[in-house]
C-alpha cells in the first residue's frame, strides 16, 4: 500500500487549467480524479491522456456550485477511490473549477453575485469541508485563484472578491489542518488564454495587447504556463511550502 501513487482531485479539470493540472500530476507519477460540470467527452479525453501517461484517472460529474449535492458526491468519490484506486482516501486536493463573470459595480445583480459566490467560495470552502475527512495526513491543499485579487481591474470586482474571500480561507485551511501536515496554497494565474469566460481574453487582441502591456514578459498566459506550479505543490519539493499565495501572472503589473 506504501508504494502505491498518490491521488489528487482537481475539480473542473476537463479543460483548460484543470486539464493541464491534471496532465502534470500525472506526469508527477500522481493519480488524478477529475470532475467535470458538463461536458463528459472532454472529461473522457482527459482521462484518456492521464492514463497514456501512466497514471491512474477517473471523471465524476460535479457542479461546484450546488452545494447540497457534495454528500452523495463524496460517497461517489469513495466507491470510485475503492473501485478503480484501490484507496480510501485522497492526497490531494485542487479546487480549480470556475466560471467567468463581468459587470461593473453598478450592474451587478445579486443573482449574479451569487452565482459567483456560490461557484467560486461557497462551493470551495464546502466542498473542501467535506472531503478533509478523505485526505491523506500530509497531503496538501491548493485552491486556485487569480491576479485580480491584486490588480484592479473594472467590471471583476464580484469575481475578484470570491477569489480574496478563498486566499484567506486558504490561510485558515493551513493553520487548521497544520497538525496533520496538510499544506494549504493559493496558485493565482494572471491573464490565460483559454476559454474561461466566454475566451474573452483568448478572443480579443485588444485585451492581449494591453495584458501583454503590463506583463514584465511581454504575452498573456496560456494553461501551460500553470499546471506544472499546482504539481509542484503536490509534491515532496513543496513539502515546507505553506500558507502561500504564488502569483503565475508572468510578472503582471510589477
């Protein structure tokens, strides 16, 4: 049972950051439980990828945002850990799922606030609660976040106050979880080219010429860029790493 790999969840891992995460976990010699919000043949091909790399996966359907459906969730996740890992407990957890919104202050309705809410702090600090219980003592946490909650940018101000609300929970989850050696870290990606809110980043060269404007390295991020530093907290390199927001921006306004 000792040489067995270790196993992560990374929620929203059917694409962009959350497949590259899981590709690097993988390649970490890491075993990966992905979930995915609706689209379960892109999970598939996830799974696909992380096996040809040599590590064990499965796929779980899982809105982040609808919290009452987090028990039966975990009992899912425990039959699949038993069925498929051979395990009754987990290493690792990423809480990477999200979605994009935009709206200045003015604008923003409390439907819209809570849809954000529920998604991006709500759903991650329950969804962490319940499966503490499963994790592995010396495992480790990491919650992903954004540079906004550095940079002030119009129109993400319910956004980036989700994101703030999930750094400090972070700091908690490693002062509480510390005497079992779970480390808990924020990773905060800067701009990212992929299809996270609608891809409007990916999908406007205006918005890529000012990110790459005030990016000390001169272009907007791509998922590549940030799967590899959410692996690396889940290895034994990071094991005196905690308690820390990492900025993944490419040097963004500094």
């Amino acid at each position: 049972m000792e040489n067995r790999n270790k196993i992560a969840v990374v929620t929203g891992g059917s694409r962009g950051l959350g497949r590259d995460m899981a590709l690097r976990l993988a390649e970490k010699g890491i075993d990966v439980v992905i979930t995915y919000n609706t689209n379960a043949e892109e999970a598939s091909k996830v799974v696909t990828l992380v096996e040809q790399a040599g590590a064990k996966a499965a796929a779980l359907q899982l809105n982040t945002g609808v919290i009452k459906s987090f028990d039966a969730f975990t009992e899912k996740l425990r039959e699949v850990l038993t069925d498929k890992f051979g395990a009754d407990h987990i290493d690792f957890l990423v809480n990477n799922a999200g979605q994009g919104g935009y709206s200045a202050i003015s604008d923003v309705t409390e439907e819209f606030f809570d849809d954000l809410l529920n998604v991006h702090f709500k759903g991650v600090y329950f969804l962490t609660q319940k499966l503490i219980p499963l994790m592995a003592d010396g495992g480790g946490i990491v919650n992903v976040s954004s540079g906004l909650t550095r940079v002030s940018v119009p129109r993400s101000s319910a956004y980036a106050s989700m994101k703030g609300a999930v750094e400090i929970f972070t700091r908690y989850l490693a002062k509480e979880l510390g005497g079992r050696g779970i480390r808990a870290n924020v990773v905060a990606p800067g701009a990212i080219m992929t299809d996270f809110g609608g891809g409007h980043l990916r999908n406007s060269e205006e918005t890529q010429k000012m990110v790459s404007s005030i990016t000390a390295l001169g272009r907007p991020g791509v998922a590549e860029d940030i799967g590899g530093v959410v692996a690396f907290l889940c290895t034994e390199d990071a094991r005196w790493v905690n308690g820390q927001r990492i900025e993944v921006s490419g040097g963004m306004a500094i």
